[in-house]
C-alpha cells in the first residue's frame, strides 16, 4: 500500500529509502545532497561508482548501500545529467528500470518497506509527479510504501 506522509524522508523509519541520482558522480543539491551529507558512506560509494562506469551504462540501473546505521539507500540512476535550468532531465524509462532493479533487489533481500520523497525526479529533475507516481505504485503498492513530503511553512 502507498501512503503519503507529510514528514522528512530522512527521519523514516522503512528498511530502504530510495532517491534519484544523475550518473555524472555529483550530489551538489536538493535531496541527494541531504541524503549524502547524513550518509557519507552512500556518497563513497556512489562517486567510486560513477567513476568506473560511463553515464549510458549507469542510466537505468541502481547502486544499493547498506550504511551503518542499517538502512539501505538505493540510488536510482533514473537521469544522465543534471542542472538547474528547469529542463527535464529525468529518463522515465530509465528511471522505470532502476525501480524494477530496486524491486527485485527487495524481493530477493526479504525487504517488505520502502520510502520515496514525494516528487521523486520531478524538482531538479524536471519530471511529471502523475507519470512517477504511477511507477512507483506499480511496482510498490503491495508493500510498505511511504511518500514523504516535507510540510512548507504554515502547512500540515
């Protein structure tokens, strides 16, 4: 089941919290950076990653990280680039690929939650949270899936 929870995705309490990454090896803003910040081990492992492969053979696939605390970050290389532009840089296939890899990934593990930021691809990626949305429904809906969306000012 999918549920929206207005909170910080990364106070969750699920096994996997799952984010999009470019494949150009930077994590400069937005969540990625947050999420590399208070996971220093995800961002070894991501930039060593990056380094190795090109951007076409990581477009569509997804680094796993199993960090100190126990949680599992799953970068979803669902973009080749990145910018600030407003232009769409999320792939939806690739990033519909990642996900299927995170499944499987799940699956094979025993993992039975997942949390996602609401708009995932969609700020500086560029992408259509209705199209997104759909995706992860798709391949998530049968377990514990959490949205988490961060309240603006004044909201609840």
């Amino acid at each position: 089941m999918v549920t929206e929870i207005n909170g910080d995705l990364l106070q969750s309490t699920a096994q996997v919290i799952a984010h999009q990454v470019n494949c150009m090896g930077v994590a400069g803003a937005g969540l990625a950076k947050q999420i590399m910040d208070k996971y220093p081990e995800n961002l070894h492992f991501y930039l060593n990653h990056c380094s190795r492969f090109s951007a076409d053979y990581l477009l569509g696939t997804a680094l796993f990280v199993e960090c100190t605390d126990g949680k599992i970050i799953a970068n979803l290389f669902g973009q080749k680039r990145f910018g600030r532009d407003n232009k769409m840089y999320t792939d939806y296939g690739a990033l519909d690929t990642a996900l299927g890899f995170l499944r499987k990934f799940m699956d094979e593990k025993g993992l039975t939650s997942v949390a996602f930021p609401y708009k995932l691809g969609c700020g500086l990626g560029g992408g259509d949270w209705k199209v997104v949305k759909n995706v992860i429904k798709k391949r998530f809906g049968d377990l514990d899936c959490y949205i988490y969306k961060l309240a603006k000012h004044g909201e609840k």
